[in-house]
C-alpha cells in the first residue's frame, strides 16, 4: 500500500477506538500528528504511548468550541476528523448533544479547515445514512430515509461537507464506516460497541445478549481495512476521488450468530470453557438496520482500495489484542 510521510495531520477525535489507531499508524510513517479530543468518549490509555514522541501534539479541546477548532487546524495539511458522539441509542435517549457535537461540532470543523486552508477534510461518514433503504450491497448514490438521530447527524454532515465545496472550494471524502471493530474499542459502557462487549462478556463467561433472533447481518471491518482508506483519500489525486463519498468496509457480513459463533471459536483457544456458553436473544434495538451489506466497488475503482483484512482474520487478531490487554 502507499504511504503518506512527513505531513502535518490533525486527528479529531484522536483518543478514540478509530482516533488512536490513525495517530499511531500514522507516526510510524514519520508524520506529524496533532490530537484533538476532550475525551469524553477517548481515552487517553489509547494514546499513552504516543505521547513521548516529539511529533505528537495534544490539544485537550472540544469540536464544540470553534476557538479549538482553529487552534488545533494551525499548520495541518490534511484533517481526519473523528470526533463524534457515536451510538444510535445514544441518539435516541439523547438527541441534542448527539447534534451538538456531531452537526454543530462538524460545521466548527469545516470552518476551521476553510480558514486554515487545509489540503483536505476527510471525515468519519456511517453506513447509518443508508437508513430505511433495503437494497443490498449498499451503493452510495442510494440511500432511504434515516431510523435515528445518529443517523440524521451523519446525513447533514455529508450535505455539509458538499456545500463547503461547492461554496468554499474546501476538498473533502467522506467516509461511510460499517461496523469497524479491532485494537482499542472500548468494551466497556451503555453504549459499548457489540464485539468488544461480546468478547469482554465470554472472556468473564457471562452470557452476552444479542438483539433479536440474531440475524441481522453487518458487514464488520477491520480497523486495518479503515485505515488503509484514510490514506488513500489522503493521497489521491484523482479529481474525480474527491468530494464525494465511499463505503469503508471489506464486502461481506455475517449474522449476529455468525460473529457469535466465530468469537467463541477464537476466544476458546485461550479459554475452551468459552466454546460453552449459549447466549442470550433479547428484543431487536430500536432504530438497528436489519441488514447492512457495502458494496466497495467505488473506493476500489477510484482509490485502488484492496482491503487486506476478512472478518474473520480481523476478529482472530482482535481477539488475541483483546486477550492479552482486557483479560
């Protein structure tokens, strides 16, 4: 895969599961990195490493707050932006800090990047904008109407993005995230994500609750996957690549049983008792897509995107991360 090196990049978010992983990856490849977060979903474990090194900048700051934003955004070539309050309950219990930060704290953002004129805003999109939609594989130009507030909030944000463009000339991709999961997702909290919550349930030989009769599918990325097509919509010069938006995922999903059946079997290495347990069906989660399927046709075509990762070799590396740090 190409590299980007010896850049300036801001991190938005940069503390969180997706945030850490970039800033990492992207100071192995001799980048200067700036980290926004106010870690109220980060943490700053997930950055701990990092922050010796001479090319990492902190900002303990919030998106909310556009004297931040333009703090953070001095100097930077290229802005990933992450932040977001993630979570479609959340959205529900709580629609107007899920607004505030995600539409209110995205547009702070695209201001910022304007005034500082950025080479590119990449942003952190959902596969939630797909909604009420049942066609499968999900094409980006085909979208239905939005079953939360979290994914309404993603939705403006692309229209947001295109507007800045168009009004600005601000260069922006916007990245459709399905289901990432890997090395600091945190498995802990209402609002925890389904594998590390899974994993960190068997691992104390619990028995997890899955939504439903268990056959929604996810397409499930690995976070190696999502990284790749950071830096692909980093270093793209195809005038046709830019201001639009992609599916960030590997092409294929499995049911909830599926993922079940496959955390047992990789999490019974290190515990065989874990091959045991029988989990829990409860009632389907309000405002869940029934099925979610990304066609990656696009981001292969006009990135070169190759996803490295299955979900099953994803989740066999997940799993051992897991094991060794969570246990």
């Amino acid at each position: 895969m190409r590299q980007i090196e010896n850049r300036v990049i801001l991190v938005t978010g940069g503390a969180g599961f997706i945030g850490s992983n970039l800033c990492a990856y992207l100071l192995k490849h001799n980048n200067n990195v700036v980290c926004l977060d106010n870690f109220v979903t980060g943490k700053m474990e997930n950055i701990r490493e990092l922050l010796d090194n001479p090319k990492f900048i902190l900002i303990d700051g919030d998106i909310r707050n556009l004297d931040d934003c333009h703090k953070a955004v001095h100097g930077v070539d290229y802005i990933l932006h992450q932040a977001a309050l993630g979570s479609v309950p959340r959205s529900i219990y709580d629609p107007i800090t899920s607004n505030e930060v995600n539409v209110s704290g995205f547009l702070n953002m695209l201001v910022a990047a304007r005034d500082a004129k950025v080479k590119r805003f990449i942003y952190a999109a959902s596969s939630s904008t797909y909604g009420d939609s049942d066609a499968l594989p999900k094409v980006e130009d085909t979208i239905g109407k939005p079953l939360s507030p979290y994914a309404i909030t993603k939705y403006v944000n692309e229209l947001y993005a295109d507007i800045f463009h168009r009004t600005y000339g601000l260069d922006s991709i916007g990245l459709r995230y399905f289901n990432v999961f890997g090395r600091n997702q945190d498995p802990e909290g209402a609002y925890a994500a389904v594998i590390p919550k899974f994993v960190m349930q068997l691992m104390k030989h619990d028995k997890p609750v899955i939504n439903g009769d268990g056959n929604y599918s996810r397409d499930f990325t690995y976070i190696d996957n999502v990284i790749q097509m950071n830096v692909l919509a980093m270093l793209t010069e195809n005038p046709e690549a830019v201001n639009t938006v992609y599916n960030t995922a590997y092409g294929d999903r499995a049911t909830l049983n599926d993922l079940m059946a496959s955390l047992k079997k990789y999490l019974s290495v290190f515990d065989p008792e874990i091959a045991n347990i029988q989990p829990i069906h409860g009632l389907h989660r309000e405002g869940d897509i029934p099925h979610s399927l990304a066609s990656i046709d696009k981001a292969k075509k006009l990135l070169g995107y190759d996803p490295e990762f299955s979900m099953q070799q994803g989740l066999e590396k997940a799993v051992a991360w897991y094991w060794e740090n969570l246990k």
